[in-house]
C-alpha cells in the first residue's frame, strides 16, 4: 500500500483503514506527575475498517516531535476487538510530549502520517 501523508483533521485512507485525528488536546488527568519541560496530550482517532471482513484496527501509534519518537506510556483508549467492516471506532491515546514543539506527526501503522501544528494542540 502507499504511505498516505494528510494534515490535522483530514482522513487518511489506505486500502485498508481509514485514520482521523479530530482533537489533541492538553490534559491533566493521569496517574503519574509530568516530567518538567513535559506535557500530556489526548489524542482522538477515529479507525474505519475498509476491508470486506473483520479485521483489528490496532496497529503502532507513535506522536513524533522534532523528530523524536514519545512515550505512548501505554495508555489507550481505543478496542483492540475486531472491526466489522464498514464500521469505526474511536478513542484516545495519552502521549507524553515536549512542551517545546516546532515540528509534530502522528503515525499510525507504516502507512499513515499526520502532519500536526503546536496551534492544533489545544491547551488545558
């Protein structure tokens, strides 16, 4: 499949899903204390399974800023049960970032990249 580049809030369509980040926005609300020059961030993803069959819309996720990879620290949202086709689902991911941000992707799986300005995340 070709690798699908879009911008915040725009559909990215493979062949076989179809991924929407809708909302990014600044939270609080986790277990453990922020590393200083850090922060949380919700991330929203709508999943479209567009195959004919069933099929788990969990692949890697990973919020690269300046170029550098985040810590998911393991918190999802989002069912890892089968999809039915045609259907979606939606949930979030809490990464932890820099409060410094120049440059921000969202990559889900090998195939899909989403292009994110510091202006999209919203602040708490």
């Amino acid at each position: 499949p070709e690798k699908v580049e879009v911008n915040f809030g725009e559909k990215a369509v493979t062949p076989m899903y179809t991924v929407l980040c809708d909302e990014i926005k600044e939270v609080d609300s986790y277990p453990w204390t922020v590393q200083k020059g850090y922060r949380y961030v919700a991330v929203h993803l709508v999943l479209t399974n567009n195959l004919s069959e069933e099929e788990s819309l969990n692949e890697k996720t990973d919020f690269v800023v300046n170029g550098i990879a985040q810590d998911s620290s393991g918190y999802k949202r989002i069912s890892s049960s089968p999809v039915t086709a045609g259907l979606s689902i939606d949930g979030y991911l809490i990464f932890e970032i820099p409060t410094n941000i120049t440059t921000a992707q969202l990559k889900y799986g090998d195939y899909v990249t989403i292009d994110i300005k510091p202006s999209d995340i919203k602040n708490k």
